[in-house]
C-alpha cells in the first residue's frame, strides 16, 4: 500500500475505557482511615490545649495478701510487689482519658537502676481531685554490686541499720504518660518526681510475709 492509499483509507480511533467500580469494603476501609485520621488528629490538638493532672504520692502499702509481697520466682531477681498510693489533680473542666507507664529507681539517678514498674492503662481522669492506688513490682537483683538496692531498703525499714531507726525510702518516679484510650494514644509528656515514702512493712505483717516467701522456696 502506497503512502496515498494509506492517508485516504480510514482509520478507526479506539480509546480506550477506564472503568473503576468503588465496592462497599472499599468505601468502608477509606471511611475507618477517615475516622483514625480525625482522632488522631484530635488527640494531637487536644495535647496542646489540655492542662497536665498533677500527681502527688503520699505512702507505700504492701499487697492486701502480704504472703504475695516477695517472690523469688524470677531468680535471680527478687520480686517485691506494693501498692503506692496518691492524689490526682485533675484542672481540666472534661474527664481525660489517659495511661500512665512508671519506671522507678531508689535513691538514684541512673537509667540501669530503674528497677520499679507500675502500669495504669485506659483510665478515665475525673475533674477534681481524688485518690488513686498504683500497684508496682520492683525486681532487685539479687547479684547486683554491692546489693546496693537491696540494703538502701532494708536499711530504711530499720531491718539492717546500725541503729535500727526506720528511714523513709527515698524514690526517682519516671512516669510517661500518654492523652487517648486503647490504640489511640497520644504522648504527652514524662513525669518526674522524687519522692520519699515510709517503708511498708510493719512487725504485724513480717510473720505472714516471712512465712509467704518460705512457702515460694519450698514450692
């Protein structure tokens, strides 16, 4: 065929046809990332806006079953378990949805000596002021240098001083808290307190704690 016939002759044009058919999951997946995107979004202006509670610890209790304050069944860690109560000041007109994670050394400023944790997760902060009661589980090596840990407490509860004078134990609180509920969460800011609490341990609770920790050594 010369150049002429192949001017002259016609041609058919196709185009060609994109056809897109959007189905029910897919609107309902790009409507979730809608609503994560918007909370998220929210949680992040709200951390800007909102006013942090304030924390205050006033004492140390041991755990209502005293048989259960010291376990050695993450040897060589000794296991010490108390509960830590204290106030929380909540300045904000709206309940605020938070978790708090803790970290805690005794008497030391040293990342390595963080020994105490304590979570709070998916709490509900009132307006106002009221008590709260952390549960916390200190894991002292029981190999560490010198027991360094081990003897700063009992030498504040009186067990091993020369004297025996009861002293108050002197706490780092890291605490890092988080603004949100469930998976939606938000950072806002780390904690820091240094604190000092009485020992826990009274002459009327060292028989049953005794007698609890023999029991973990024999079973």
């Amino acid at each position: 065929m010369n150049l002429k016939n192949q001017i002259d002759s016609p041609h058919t044009i196709k185009f060609i046809n994109f056809k897109s058919k959007t189905g029910p999951l897919q609107v309902l997946w790009l409507l979730i990332e809608i609503i994560v995107f918007l909370i998220c979004l929210i949680l992040v202006i709200a951390s800007y806006m909102i006013s942090l509670p304030e924390v205050e610890l006033v004492a140390g209790t041991i755990p209502r079953d005293p048989r259960e304050m010291i376990s050695l069944k993450q040897f060589p860690n000794l296991q010490i378990k108390m509960d830590v109560i204290g106030f929380v000041k909540n300045k904000n007109y709206l309940p605020l949805p938070a978790s708090l994670y803790v970290k805690g050394s005794i008497d030391s400023d040293d990342p390595q000596d963080r020994i105490i944790y304590g979570d709070m997760e998916n709490i509900v902060i009132m307006p106002g002021k009221f008590s709260v009661v952390v549960p916390v589980t200190g894991n002292i090596n029981l190999f560490e240098s010198r027991i360094r840990s081990l003897r700063s407490v009992l030498d504040s509860c009186g067990i091993t001083s020369e004297y025996g004078d009861r002293t108050p134990i002197k706490f780092n609180i890291y605490a890092d808290t988080y603004i949100g509920y469930g998976v939606f969460k938000v950072f806002l800011k780390t904690l820091i307190l240094k604190i000092e609490l009485p020992c826990p341990l009274v002459e009327k609770t060292l028989g049953p704690i005794l007698l609890g920790y023999a029991n973990n050594l024999i079973f």
